[in-house]
C-alpha cells in the first residue's frame, strides 16, 4: 500500500511538472484534498469490506478522478501513505516502550517467570 501511494504521488507530480504550472495555490489545493482522499479511502475500505460487487463504482469513480487531476492523484498518495504509516508507528512506539519497560523491570510486564524462579 506504500508503494501504491508512492506511486500515486510520484505520478501526480510528474504530471505537474510537464504540464510547467505549479503554483501556491496548487499545492494548498493538494494539501487540504488529503483528508476528502482519506475520507474516500475509508468509504472504499467499507464497501470492498461489505459488498464487494458493488465496490466497482467507487473503485472506478477515484480511477477516473485520479487520471483526471494530478491533485487527486498526489492527495490520494498522502493519504494512501499516512493511514498505513499512522498504525505501523503507533505500534512501533508500543513496541518500544514495552522494551523500554522490560529493561527496566527486569522481565515484561505481566510476565511471572520471574517470580517462579
């Protein structure tokens, strides 16, 4: 899914930078589309979830958006990279301060090997 969302962004990028017209309006444009991306991703994520003949018209309505406008395609990336990014460091932090945790326990917690010798 990083990739596909690298993909994405690289790609709407690449069609602002033939085109020769990218200005600070462009780019406030793609910022403030990225949670409209993420909002369609979570709408998608269910219906593909749930009805999956009827996930063909989402599907193909973000497929026509993202050849459409190089905007959609960079905001769809974002969000594609920040929703599988936010869990994977969320439970990296986790995993870290349960380590953090241990050495200073001597043993994880909830752990009893330690009592049982």
């Amino acid at each position: 899914m990083v990739l596909l969302g690298g993909l994405l962004f690289v790609l709407g990028a690449a069609r602002f930078i033939l085109s020769h017209r990218f200005s600070f309006i462009d780019a406030l444009h793609c910022c403030l589309a990225v949670i409209p991306a993420g909002l369609f991703l979570l709408v998608v994520a269910y219906v593909v979830q749930h009805a999956r003949l009827a996930s063909i018209i989402p599907l193909c309505a973000g497929g026509l958006l993202a050849i459409t406008s190089p905007m959609v395609d960079i905001s769809l990336g974002l969000a594609l990279m920040g929703a599988v990014a936010g869990p994977a460091l969320s439970e990296w932090k986790s995993a870290k301060r349960l380590v953090e945790n241990a050495g200073t326990d001597g043993a994880f917690p909830g752990c009893d090997e330690h009592k049982n010798g």
